[in-house]
C-alpha cells in the first residue's frame, strides 16, 4: 500500500498579522488554524498577505515572504535597492525598514536568544539593550551604507553577475550591488560576461588600495583574460582541492587597524565592514585592560588582529599565544607579528591544539569563534585556566548565548555586552562579551 503524497503549501496565501522577529531575518505569524510562518519582508505589528515559499501539510513551520502589505508599520520604507524584496535578492532582510528600526529590531533577537538559551536578562548580561552604528552608518531612511569590503558574485549560465536568492541557487542578476564598497564597485564585476565562471569574489581592501578577485571556473572551465576598471590582482580557485592559487599579481591584501599593517592572504579571514576590526579590536581591549607582563591566548586568531593588539599592551615581559586551523591564516598571522617575540601561533584546531600546549594558567583570553561557536568542551576547557577576564567576539547571537551558558555553568559571569550593527540591511550583527569569574564568598 503506497502512502499518500505530501502536499506541498508552497504558493498558498494567507491574510495574517505580522508578530515577534525571530533570529535570521524574518518574524513569526500565525495562521487562523495556527500554523505558524516565518515571514520575511514583513514588519512587526504590520497586517500582511503571506505566500508560502517553503513547506508542506506536514511541516512544523512554514517559510513565507509578505507579497502584499495592508497595515504598514511606521517602521517601513520603501526598499533603496531595486534588488531587495519577495523571489529577489538574498543578501539584504531589512532593506524596508527604517535603519534605527534595524537595530531595534536586531536588539530584540540578542535579547530573546540571552533569554532563551542562557538564561540571561539583558541588566544581567550589563547591556544596556543598544546596537551601535560603526561610525558613518548612520544614514537617513532611503540611503544605505555601502561597506560590503568582499562581495561574492554568483555566474549565471549566461556568465552574468548577480547574487543568490534566499535559500536559493538561483542567481538575481544585477547592475549593481548598494551595500557594497566603493572599491568593490569601482571594479565593475557586473559589467561583463565572466564565461565559465561559477563565482567571482571581490575584494576591496580599506587599509591599502589593494584590489583582488578570486574566480571559482565551473569544472573543465578555461580562465577568461580578466580586464576591469582598476587594477586588480587574481586568484582562482582549484577545482581539485578547493585551495586558492595566484594567477597575477599579489596574492594577499593590506588592512590596517590598531596602527599596524596586516597583511590578508586569499581566503583569510578579515571584518568585511570598513570600520569593523578597529571597533571590535578597540572594544576588546577596553573590556579586557591589558596590563604590562600578562599572558594572552587569542584563539580562532585569523591573521592575528586581537594577537597583535595584546602583545603590544602586555609588551616585553608578556606573551600571547595565538590558534588557528587555517594555514594560510597562520602565515600569515606570523608574519604580521614577526616583530613580537613574545608571540606565538600555533596551527590547528582550538580544541585539539589548547589540550598539547600544556598551559595551566593565563591572565587574559579572547576567542572569536566560527558562526557555531565555541562550544561545551572548549568553554569547560577555557574556565579551568583561571582568567581574570576572557573576551567572546561573536558574529551569531544564538552561538554566543550557548556557550554563554556554559561559562555561567563553570563559573563566570558576563560583566559587559556590547551589540554592533556591522552589517546593515542583513539581519547579522557582532556581539562583545566580556566574562570575569564569580567572585566566591569569603
């Protein structure tokens, strides 16, 4: 007996009114059956016609986009970007709200998930409920930052540029993309057929004029002669092992913060907000107050940014000592440090490598951790070296709030939370924790 096939919902419409937002960019309705919707394009409080764009009879939710608006909120604006909105372009979820209603809006998920996974008010977790502007964001209704320093390009099988729809591997070409950086955009990507090519990334350095694209062929694929409106280096992407490989030109870019110069090699991790690294590297060091002779662990240490920064405060008789599991990373993070003796960076895996160091003890640690976090074993591992502060760098509210939970576990506490809004348009945001350990009763 063959079991009956499941309906798919996709398509359907229904009148709904637009409630909480949730984390990833939408807000949740209800259905008068009360099904519930996750909607994007929508607004809290707004009355909505909801087309389904994801879901079965069977499913326990329904992914949704508000096709049609009947109550706006005084929060909504008419989307800048002619790319933004319901079947486009995935890159943006808030291009219809007002930009102090993003922030508030991105407030109320860090609250939720604090709530909901650590069990944290936000007096508790010292935050006072604020998502900071990086410094020039903050821009009237109608103008949008334009800060995207690396932008992914899609290649449709005509060879068009555009960028991926939401939940989607189809591609929304475009002629132009808002929130990217002046340096991404002055290249031109989208002006010409890129033949062959699966993606084409570019990036635009805010430290240096350094001007890179790395080209992804689809498989068999030649490299095209790559002519742009200003002078870039290239890369491609292997399509054996995935690995980046010079085709002309330098194969890394300059960034700068802290006053030092950081060199990026493709592939390496770097803020994609002009303002990002010197914010979060800032706001780090006043949480932690590094004093002369301490030692500092900064793990997940990408090309060495919160590295450099503690060594040059724990200066001569200090030492940091830096993980990271990407090579080129380390590379390049140890030539970015070279000039500090009491820095050492290690390759591999934080929760492979902490356990062979050996270390018992240090003053001072700072992790910034993939969207996934840290995690259980590493938090616990963290908590036994006896920190008098430790900075959580995060780029995901839920991930944050887990591991948050088990430092609460294993005896720390959060002294301060600072909210950052270095990705505006999308529903992402960056978090700074600083945790201390409880004090005990005498």
């Amino acid at each position: 007996m063959q079991n009956s096939p499941v309906s798919s919902l996709v398509g359907e419409e229904y009148e709904v009114e637009v409630g909480p937002v949730a984390h990833g960019g939408h807000c949740i309705a209800r259905t008068e059956g009360g099904r519930v919707l996750f909607v994007r394009h929508a607004l809290p409080g707004e009355r909505i016609v909801a087309r389904v764009t994801e879901g079965e009879e069977t499913s326990r939710f329904l992914r949704a986009d508000a096709v049609t608006v009947l109550e706006a909120s005084k929060d909504r604006v008419e989307a800048p970007c002619p790319f933004a909105g319901p079947g486009k372009c995935g890159g943006c979820d808030w291009q219809h709200a007002k930009p102090g209603a993003q922030r508030r809006l991105k407030g109320e998920v860090v609250a939720e998930q604090l709530l909901r996974l650590a069990g944290l008010t936000p007096e508790e977790a010292g935050w006072d409920g604020t998502v900071m502007p990086a410094e020039g964001d903050k821009l009237p209704p109608g103008e949008v930052p334009k800060w995207r320093t690396r932008v992914q390009y899609a290649i449709d099988d005509e060879g068009r540029a555009g960028l991926r729809r939401h939940r989607s591997h189809e591609v929304e070409v475009v002629d132009h993309c808002m929130i990217a950086a002046e340096g991404v955009s002055e290249l031109g990507i989208e002006k010409r057929v890129w033949e062959g090519m699966a993606s084409v990334e570019a990036i635009a350095a805010s430290g240096s004029n350094d001007r890179q694209v790395i080209l992804t062929p689809r498989p068999g694929a030649r490299l095209p002669l790559v002519e742009l409106d200003k002078p870039v280096s290239v890369m491609r992407v292997d399509e054996k092992d995935g690995g980046v490989h010079r085709v002309h030109g330098r194969p890394f870019v300059r960034e700068r913060a802290d006053e030092r110069t950081y060199r990026v090699g493709s592939g390496g991790f770097w803020q994609v907000h002009p303002k990002a690294a010197q914010t979060l590297m800032l706001a780090v060091m006043q949480g932690l107050t590094p004093r002369k002779g301490e030692t500092a662990l900064d793990l997940y240490c990408g090309v060495g940014l919160f590295a450099g920064a503690l060594a040059d405060r724990v200066g001569d008789q200090g030492a940091v000592l830096g993980v990271e599991s990407g090579k080129r990373a380390v590379e390049d993070a140890r030539h970015n440090l070279a000039d500090f003796p009491r820095v050492r960076i290690e390759q591999g895996k934080v929760e492979q490598v902490l356990p062979r160091t050996g270390i018992t003890d240090v003053d001072l640690i700072v992790l910034d951790p993939p969207r996934a976090g840290a995690g259980k074993q590493t938090v616990h591992h963290l908590t036994t070296l006896g920190a008098r502060r430790i900075a959580y760098v995060a780029c995901d509210p839920a991930a944050l709030a887990r591991d948050l939970a088990y430092f609460k576990e294993r005896g720390y506490r959060v002294r301060t939370l600072r909210v950052f809004d270095l990705f505006p348009m999308t529903h992402h945001v960056e978090c700074v924790a600083i945790l201390e350990p409880v004090k005990k009763d005498a």
